[in-house]
C-alpha cells in the first residue's frame, strides 16, 4: 500500500486541507512527484496527447494505459496511483471489468471512467469487486467528437442541475473520488459541497477538494503552444523541475493556485 489511500484523501476533505494530484506516465516524474509530495499520481489518457503525439485521448489503448501505469508503480513509493480507463475501454460492462483488472493489476489503486449517470452500473460493481472509481464529469476529453470541441460544460441552468444530480447519484453508485474538468468555478464548489467524497477540479475553480493538471502543462511544455486558460506555467520563476513541482504543491495546499483567472463563469 502506498502511504497515501482513499482514508487520507478523505480525511483531507474532512479537515477542509486541499489534495495535490499531478499527471505521472513514468517512473522517474513518479519518484520526482513523491519527493514534491504530490499525493495522487494520474496516469491520463493525455499521454496520447503529450507523449504520443495524438490530436486527441481516442488512439490510446489499454495496453499502454497497463504498460506507463506500471513504469509509475515503479518510481512510486507514497502517492495513490489512478489511472484512466482510455476510449471505448468501458464500453460494456464486461470490458468495463476487465481493463479495469488489467490496470490494477499492472499498479493502479483506482481507475478512472469518464462520463455521467450511465456509468452508474459499472461504478457500482467495479466498487463491489474492490476497485474504487474516479467518475470524471463536465468536459470529458474521450466525447471531444460530441461535445464538438474542448468546451466548458454546466454553463447553462438545465446543464448545471442535471450535472449536480448525477454527481450525487455517482456517489451514492459508489464512486470514491470524482473529476470535474472545465467546468464553472460556482458549480463545481455546489457539488463539492453536495457529495462526501473528494471532488478534484482541472478548469474548476478554486472551492474544489483537490487540483489537477497535466504535468507538460505545468512545466511549460507544448507541442501545439496553446495553453489552456486554466494552466499556470509553474516552471517560471523556478530554476528546475523539482522546485516547480513543490511550487505547485505549495501553491495548491496554500489555496493561490488556480487564482479567479484560472477559472470559468457560467
Ligand atoms: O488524462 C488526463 O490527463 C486527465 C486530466 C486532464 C484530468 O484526465
């Protein structure tokens, strides 16, 4: 077990302390991310973006999900590792239970799924089977083709209130952790309010339990150069990655980062 589970993240919300998380794809940012004390190390489905060179999450597999999750198993000693189900990987119940096997199995303590209320059922017996789920709501990457873009989600009152409800009804499936991505800052603190569990925000505002980003983001490192406007380059004013992981830990337990202009109005 790592130093960190489910009952310190939960134990932090309860005492109102907020949790750093920071995506890892291997095992030497995985060892640079526990000396920071970054508590929860995502093994995302960006790296088909920041590391394969995709245009999106869609072409990664289960199998490379498996292979980096394992390269960060073995740089970790302390944080919780979670690590996403990619593209179509949980598209049956039966798929849903076995990628989720095989990333646990190669180091994972919790997987993530990303979707609303219809992943209901697969939380629930993912939760009942001993692997806890991280529900990732508001701009899900995986539906970039439905949602036409990487917009922000919840703006309007409909969208906000069906965003709310399903939250809790994720929660009440059995999920441990939720996500909320590019999603109004008031909304994300109403449901973060509204559920027991920790509610991370990437795009969230600043009332969220817990901060995200991806790390090539916030080391300043892009391919396309376009930031998104909830990125902070904390390598400025750093003199190596080290110290910009630990500014990033800093600045999120301190409650400066993300500031009002990281976040999004409805
Ligand atoms: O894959 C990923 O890196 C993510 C973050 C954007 C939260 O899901």
């Amino acid at each position: 077990m790592p130093a960190i589970t489910l009952t310190t993240l939960q134990s932090l919300k309860q005492k109102g302390e907020k949790i750093t998380m920071l995506t890892c794809y291997d095992a030497t940012f995985a060892h640079a991310c526990n000396e920071a004390g970054v508590e929860v190390l995502l093994v995302g489905d960006s790296l088909g973006m920041v590391l394969q060179g995709h245009d999106s999450t869609l072409p990664v597999t289960t199998a490379e999900m498996a292979y980096h999750t394992a390269c960060v198993k073995r740089g970790n000693t302390d944080a919780l590792i979670l690590a996403d189900l990619p593209f179509m990987a949980n598209a049956t119940i039966e798929q849903t239970l076995t990628n989720s096997a095989t990333l646990m199995q190669a180091g994972a303590h919790m997987v993530k799924v990303e979707g609303q209320l219809w992943l209901a059922e697969s939380i629930r017996l993912l939760a009942e089977r001993g692997v806890p789920v991280c529900a990732h709501m508001g701009l899900t990457p995986q539906a970039v083709n439905i949602l036409g873009g990487y917009k922000v989600q919840g703006r309007n009152e409909n969208q906000a209130r069906q965003m709310r409800a399903d939250a809790i009804s994720l929660e009440q499936a059995g999920a441990a952790m939720l996500l909320l991505e590019c999603v109004p800052s008031e909304l994300a603190a109403e449901i973060s309010q509204a559920v027991k569990i920790p509610v991370i925000g990437i795009g969230a505002g600043s009332d969220t339990d817990g901060q995200v980003l991806v790390l090539h983001d916030m080391l300043g490192l892009s391919i396309t150069g376009r930031v998104p406007k909830f990125v902070k380059n904390f390598m400025q004013g750093q003199d190596s990655i080290q110290s910009a992981l630990k500014a990033y830990v800093n600045e999120v337990k301190g409650v400066t980062f993300p500031g009002i202009e990281h976040g999004f109005s409805a």
